[in-house]
C-alpha cells in the first residue's frame, strides 16, 4: 500500500491516491490542482522515507472540489449563583480536496562544496 503523510494548516494527514479530505481552508479556487510539498513521510511497500522535517523530493498532488462549512460547535460558559451564562458558537471553513498524485519532484539541488578564502 502506498501512502505519504503531510501537513496543512498545522495538522497532519495520512493520504492515499483517490482520497477525499476536508482540510482548513487554502488560498486555492474549486477544480484547480493544488500541491502539497510538506511532505513528512511516505510508504511503498516495504520502502520507508522520513523527512527531517520535510522530504525535499516528493510532493502530493491534489484536485481542489470545493469549499464547505464544517459541522457547528457550541461553546457554554456559566457560573453558578451569579447569573453569569455566554453561549458561543464556531463553524470551520473547510476546503474538501482529492489526492491525485503522490510523486517525487524532478527537480534536483545541486550543492557546491568550494571553500572560498
């Protein structure tokens, strides 16, 4: 089984090709492509890499779908004997996106070991 686990907005996924996720809102427009290069690992069968903290070579592809709210959360605080009650509530922008592609980038960094005096 191949899969990569990444970042976005500060919380990790375990992905797999073909999966569909809700994840806090990106900068991205519905049915573009959108590309997540916070990679912290990934598994192809009996091949393991891990980042430190991130992998330089690999990158997840993903197709945008939309945008949503996520499901409301309410928020009570109350004090007894002092007629104190404040209710709040909370619902997430949510952006759902499905993975397309986990591939390594093409690109390759290239790092010159001249001393200069």
């Amino acid at each position: 089984m191949k899969y990569a686990v990444i970042t976005s907005g500060g919380k990790q996924y375990k992905v797999t090709v073909g999966q569909v996720l809700e994840i806090d809102k990106i900068k991205a427009d519905a049915g573009s492509t959108y590309l997540f290069d916070k990679v912290l690992l990934t598994v192809d069968g009996d091949t393991v890499q891990v980042g430190v903290p991130y992998l330089d070579n690999v990158a997840v592809g993903a197709k945008v779908i939309g945008e949503k709210k996520g499901d409301k959360v309410r928020v009570a605080k109350f004090k007894a004997k002092v007629r104190y009650r404040r209710v709040q509530g909370f619902r997430a922008h949510l952006t759902q996106v499905e993975i397309t592609s986990l591939s390594e980038k093409n690109e390759k960094k290239t790092v010159s070991k001249t001393k200069e005096k």
